[in-house]
C-alpha cells in the first residue's frame, strides 16, 4: 500500500491538536512566564494567542488546499520548488533531538511528584513511554485521536472548575492582576510560551488522513487554537493568584480549591497530556520521515507501509533517534528549560518559511492572513534572542547537505554519461 488512510474525523482532529498543544506544558508554562514577566505574562499570552490565530489559518488554509503527509515541506515545495520544500523537511527533522528530551523531561515532572524516581531508573521509565508509544500508533491514528479527545475535555473541564472558584474572590483578583508590566519580559515570556503552540504545523503532517480535509480541517485547527489559548490564559491568571511551597503552582491551586488531591490529579493529568503530545509529533515526524522516502530524500526503505497503512519503517526508525537523543540528555544533564528556547527557535523558521508559501499559493485575503502572521513570527524570533540560532544553523546544514548530494548526483549523472 502507498496512500495514508483516511479516518480522521473534525472531533478527533480538535483532540488531536488540543491535547499536543496543552501536553505537560499546560500546568507548568503559566507558571514559567509568571516567573518571567509577572502580571505581563497575561500580555506575553495575549501577545501570543493574537500571533497564533494568523498562523493557524494560514496553516489550516494549506493543508485543506494540499492535503499532504509532508506538511510544511510540501506547501513550501508548492510554493517555491522541490529543494526548498525538501530543506524545510529536513530541518523539521532537527525538532526530534531536543523537542523530545524537553517534552518528555516536562511529563517527567509530574511523575516524580507521584513516584520519586532515581535518575537511571527515569531514563529506564522514559524508554518505556516511548516503547508504548510506539505500539500504540503502529496501527494508526484514529485510537490516538479518540483518547486525545476525551482528555482534552477532562483537562478543559478541570481548568474552568478552578477558574469559577478563584475568580469569585474578586479582592484578591484585582490585587494580583494589577502591576507594572514591562515590554521586555513581556516578550521574553511570549517567546518561551511559543512552545505551548508547537504542534499547529504538526497537523497539517495528517491532512491528508482526515475523512474530509476540505470541510474538517480548518474548523479543527482553528477550535482547538482558541479553546487551548483560552486554558492557558486561564492557568495564568490562577498562578498569580496563588501562592505555595510546591514545584508545580497547578498543585498548590488544586489544594486550595479542592482541599487536598492536587498532586495526584494533576499529576495524572500531567502525564497523560505530555505523552499526548509526544504521541502527535511521533506519528507527525514519521508521516514526514515516509514522504521524504516517497520523494527519494530519504532511504527508499522509510516509504513503505504496514498492513494498517501506517509508515512502520519510518516510526521504528524515528524512535531509535528519540532514544539515542533520551540518552544523550540523560548524560549530558540537561533540563527542559535549556532545550525550550532552542526548539521554539527552530519553529520560528519553519513558520516564516510556511507563511512566505502562504502568501505565495493562497488568495489575497489570506495573502493578508501570513503577512500579519509573518510579521508576529519574527517578533516572536526577536525575543528569542541568541536560541533562534538553533534553527538558523540547522537551515544552513540543510542547505549545505543539499547542494552536496545535488552536485554528486550530477556528478554520477556525469560518469554514467
């Protein structure tokens, strides 16, 4: 079989983006930009969620119009031709060594506060997360959007509870939402909290295994946007206001509001989300890892599919790196807070590459759409600062690479002759 198969529906779609745009990120992001910007984190979301509705329209437009398993690579090959498209392919690959170790280093978090753990044993445990991950998605994707789904409204669910119940304290909510708000850590806050928003270009990765891509997909996207930027605004506005001893301010809240449980709930809850979203970038990144294939940019075994039309190859291949990547963090003790700036670098590339390929394949009013969403794009860069080199250095390796096979294949086209 060479075609992906088509069982995505819109709900499934919602749940699918929702949950890996929440992940652990969810009950822990606030949290960071509230250390970062204080009240003005309120502003670095607000700033973020407006950047993000241009961006995701832009990326909904292109994946109804050219439903395809190479998501980004393929608009921008539509756009600006075959070694462009492949460029970005590969830099998207550049994601896997560090965007992992983050994510799955952030769902660890919850587990320790459950279950302490040594370090030889986390990174045992880790191993284990992604094993299973990978059994569950060797038969598609369609289990994967129906569990994402019902833990997007759980989590949905859980955040407005807290919300309804703080909020009534009016006295204490005008108190800690008030505050001088500086443009500066502002920024700084919007630029690490774009991580929360890794995963809009993810779904156009699946596409084309929506049941009705032209009708489904930009609903999907666009629903799921606006309800996780309205979580996120919420778990902010909570962080400050409460106040407590434990590492994670989502625990303290629950206990205050609830009375006691919160390091279990959330602390589930944590888990679950995070392996979500490490579950949408693994079936996102081996979808791209087999249209590579496809195109021959890749080794040709990598484009093959098993009998669920799933690229097996492709997945089992990926997870040896996610591995190896686990392993190279592991000994080299690195935390998520270090390997955020430099993933989020790396989409701020990708997402001014897919935008230029917006304006350049959709009508004029979305023409419109990814010059707003361009612009926010790189301002979101700028306040990355030093950590957008990441990705910046990871298109010019690719561009090198690139140029090397051209030229030797001419050079045995050559030889042949």
């Amino acid at each position: 079989m060479t075609t992906l198969n088509p069982t995505i529906t819109r709900w499934q779609g919602i749940g699918l983006l929702a949950t890996s745009l929440l992940g652990t990120s969810v009950f822990i992001l606030p949290q960071v930009t509230v250390a970062m910007a204080g009240t003005g984190a309120l502003w670095a979301w607000a700033l973020l969620i407006l950047a993000m509705v241009p961006i995701t329209l832009v990326f909904a437009q292109l994946g109804r119009r050219f439903p395809s398993a190479g998501g980004p690579a393929f608009f921008v090959e539509k756009a600006f031709g075959a070694r462009a498209g492949v460029s970005v392919g590969l830099v998207f690959l550049f994601a896997a060594p560090v965007g992992l170790p983050a994510a799955m280093m952030m769902t660890f978090e919850f587990v320790h506060g459950l279950v302490p753990l040594t370090r030889e044993a986390t990174l045992l445990a880790q191993f284990g997360v992604l094993a299973a991950m990978v059994t569950l998605n060797l038969r598609g994707v369609q289990m994967s959007g129906r569990l994402q789904f019902g833990l997007t409204l759980v989590i949905l669910g859980l955040m407005l509870a807290l919300a309804v119940s703080l909020f009534g304290i009016e006295d204490v909510a005008r108190e800690a939402l008030s505050g001088p708000v500086s443009l500066s850590p502002v920024l700084a806050a919007a630029g690490v909290a774009i991580w929360s928003y890794l995963g809009i270009e993810a779904m156009s990765h699946l596409s084309a295994e929506f049941k009705s891509p032209e009708r489904d997909f930009v609903p999907a996207m666009l629903w799921a946007t606006l309800v996780v930027g309205l979580i996120y605004v919420l778990g902010t506005a909570m962080v400050l206001l409460v106040s407590g001893d434990s590492r994670l301010a989502m625990v303290d809240l629950f206990d205050q509001v609830m009375g006691s449980g919160g390091a279990w709930v959330i602390g589930v809850l944590g888990i679950l989300a995070g392996v979500a979203t490490m579950n949408t970038y693994l079936n996102a990144m081996s979808r791209l890892i087999w249209s590579l294939a496809q195109q021959r940019q890749l080794p040709r075994s990598l484009g093959q599919l098993n009998a669920h039309q799933v690229p097996q190859r492709a997945l089992l291949s990926l997870a040896v790196v996610l591995a190896l990547s686990l392993l190279c963090a592991y000994l080299g003790e690195l935390d998520f807070d270090v390997l955020l700036p430099w993933v989020n670098g790396l989409f701020v590339v990708i997402y001014l590459l897919c935008m230029a390929a917006g304006y350049r394949l959709l009508s004029r009013r979305y023409r419109v759409l990814a010059l707003i969403g361009a612009g926010f794009t790189a301002l979101l860069g700028f306040a990355l600062g030093a950590s957008l080199l990441y990705g910046i250095g990871s298109l010019l390796l690719v561009q090198v690479w690139v140029l090397w096979r051209r030229r030797r294949n001419r050079s045995g086209t050559l030889s042949a002759g």
